[in-house]
C-alpha cells in the first residue's frame, strides 16, 4: 500500500510499504476513505518528538470503511464505515474505566520507554513514535486498528467523510479543552493559536458559555476565520503586545480563561525568550518552546484556569511558576480522552449544530502529502487544515 513515512528531520515521503494484517483477534482493518494532517504531526516533522524511526507511518486522523475484523471481533462488520480515535485504549483498566483513555494503562506496547521520562506511560498513540507503541499511522491507503471494540464509531448514513473525520481527535481535542477551562457564563475567554484544535477550542467556547472569546495569532487567514467562523475578537500577537492587550480588552483584570493550543513549537519571531527557546533547541541544550504558556500565566487573571491541549514533549525551561502560585491558578491539561466525547460530538453534528468541514483549505491524495506537510509547516498557500483521500475522491 501507499503511505506517508518519516524519513528524518524536514524529510516525509509517499512510500510503497507492507499491507497491515490482522494481529490480535480484537482487530479491524480499515480501507482509508479520508486523513488529515495534523498540527500535532509537525511537531514529528520537525525533530521535536524522539524515538521516530525511519519509515515510521504517520498520521492519527484517519477513517475508513472495514474490510477485515479479527475473529473475536463483534461490534463491527465489513463494509460498515468509522472514524477512528487517535489515541487507543482497551477500555478495561483502571483509567479506561474512569473515562480517562489517553492513559490507558495497557494499549502502549513500549510503555517502558515512556516511564523512564514521564513516570507513568500514556495511552499507544497511531502515527506518533516508539515512546507510544510504534503503531503505525492511518496516513496511508489501509489501517489495522487494536483494540477496535473501544474507541471507533459507526457513521450513520448521509453525512460527509468532511464532517465527521475530525472526531478522530480536532474537534474533541478541542472541546474537552474548552472543558477544561472550567467555562462560566458569560467568562472572556483568550484562546493562543488559531489553528485547527484552536478552531475547534473557539466554537466550543461559545457552546460552553462564553461571553467573550479572543483569539490570539498573526496568521491573516487563521485570524480571519477566528473572526468569521468563530465570532470571535482577535489579537495579531504581531502588531500587538498580547498581555498589553488583554488588559486593555479585559479592564485589567485578564481573561478568566486561557487556552493553549500552540504547545511545544510557539512562534520564535514573538518575542527574545522564544527566540531563545528555538536557539536552545536547535543547540540540544532544550526542548519546548514555551512562550506561549509563559504568556498565558502572566495574563490569566488571579484565580482563573489555564488550559494546555497544546502538546508538549519535553522540560520547559523558565517557567514563572511563582506567578502561577501566587496568583492562584489553576492548570488542566493532558491528551484528549477522544472515546468519551466521539458520540456526543457526533450528535450535534447531525442536529447541525456544527459543520467541522469548515476549517478545511487543501484536498489532496496521499502522493500531494509530502509538499502540502510542508506548506502546512509554513503557513503558505493560506494552508489551515489538509485532507487527504488515499483511494481518491
């Protein structure tokens, strides 16, 4: 089959690779009918995540049509079309049994890798390294899913593979991040970073209670979407001191609620301690670039919550945790519990409360893949969210 690869640093590819087949008797195989690039995925592109290895699959925003099951496999049937979660859980242990899936203790088969930096391993992970399980990715012409009695759902007939591809994480993710932030009516809300999940976060702000959203980015056509999809107020964070703003906006108080969804990579032309995360960075001596989080403590208000979907893979470095004490915030953070919000989410989507196609900007088949991963990166081409359909259109 066909597939997008990692190949190093910068370097993705559309390669020929071995067909995937059953393994445990819980599988499915899914035929791919729609992918999608995420913000997540250039975070392996560009280096930041360790333990990839060459010719790793990529990808965690995948659904398809079932074309396989394992033989103890009962909730599917061939020919019945799903979207698949990101993240994979066998919904029996202790934390699967709380609802809480991204850390499921049994689906990430090199959780020793996880516990000697982390402590405790997360849930396997499609497409995203070794570190969580080496599974590969849904980038790519077929799929096998594990664990495929927990996580996957059923889409009923008559709605676009646009609508609901994002419940493989986007919308969820940006949702329970939302949630996180322990939205009251009538909160302001500041959101960093108008991408996808950024979108999502945005309109699931509203959906919340917020009374005010304001969105935080330089990117014209990010920022333009925030305004006009999200009805949202907008920070160019590069004509404008962010924190400056905010409390001109806000009376001096701050917002009530802050949302990350940037994480590991914030922009380094923003300010000299993002450019000093990028020089560490690119020297070995750091991993994450913070800005983004330092900015969010600084213009929270005193007891507000600071909400973190953004990913972060390593030790952040210069933290004003003393800010974040005395002023009493409270932090959420976390990968998304993707099983728990799919059928919810599902449902507004057929009552027509949403459309999640509007963020995408680029179709394209899988061989597109590698230049619009790299227009993707950099912003070009007015490139918000990509979609891919493995077997064409």
């Amino acid at each position: 089959m066909r597939a997008l690869c990692w190949h190093g640093k910068g370097d993705i590819r559309c390669d020929t690779v071995q067909d995937p087949s059953i393994e445990s008797d819980d599988d499915i195989i899914i035929k791919v009918t729609a992918c999608a690039i995420c913000g997540s995925d250039l975070h392996l592109m560009n280096g930041y995540m360790p333990t990839m290895e060459s010719g790793d699959v990529l990808g965690h925003e995948t659904m398809g049509d079932v074309v396989e099951t394992g033989k103890a496999h009962t909730k599917f049937k061939v020919g019945d079309r799903v979207v698949v979660p990101f993240n994979l859980s066998c919904g029996e242990c202790y934390f699967c049994q709380k609802g809480l899936f991204s850390l499921c203790d049994r689906s990430n088969r090199n959780a020793d890798q996880a516990i000697k930096v982390m402590g405790h391993s997360p849930a396997g992970l499609f497409g995203y390294s070794h570190m969580t399980g080496g599974y590969w990715g849904g980038q790519a012409e077929y799929l096998r899913v594990p664990f495929a009695s927990v996580g996957p759902i059923k889409v009923p007939d008559g709605l676009a593979d646009s609508e609901v591809l994002f419940l493989s994480d986007i919308f969820p993710t940006g949702y329970m991040a939302a949630e996180n932030a322990g939205i009251e009516q009538g909160d302001t809300v500041a959101i960093w970073g108008c991408g996808p999940v950024g979108q999502f976060a945005i309109k699931s702000a509203w959906m919340l209670g917020a009374g005010r959203v304001i969105a935080i980015d330089q990117v014209p056509e990010r920022l333009e979407l925030a305004r006009t999809e999200g009805k949202a107020e907008t920070i160019d964070f590069s004509q404008a001191k962010v924190y400056d703003a905010l409390m001109e906006m806000t009376g001096g108080r701050g917002p009530d609620r802050c949302i990350d969804c940037v994480g590991t990579e914030s922009d380094a032309t923003a300010s000299w301690d993002a450019m000093l995360d990028k020089a560490k960075a690119a020297m070995f001596v750091g991993t994450d670039r913070p800005h983004v989080l330092r900015e969010a403590i600084f213009s929270c208000r005193k007891g507000g919550t600071i909400s973190i979907p953004g990913v972060y893979v390593g030790f952040l470095d210069h933290i004003p945790f003393g800010a974040a004490m005395n002023k009493g915030l409270t932090f959420r953070m976390g990968q998304t519990h993707t099983q728990r919000y799919m059928e919810p989410l599902l449902d507004m989507i057929e009552r027509n409360e949403i459309r999640p196609s509007f963020v995408i900007t680029h179709s394209a088949t899988l061989e597109e893949g590698p230049e619009l991963y790299r227009k993707f990166r950099d912003k070009e081409d007015g490139c918000i969210k990509v979609v891919m359909r493995p077997h064409g259109a």
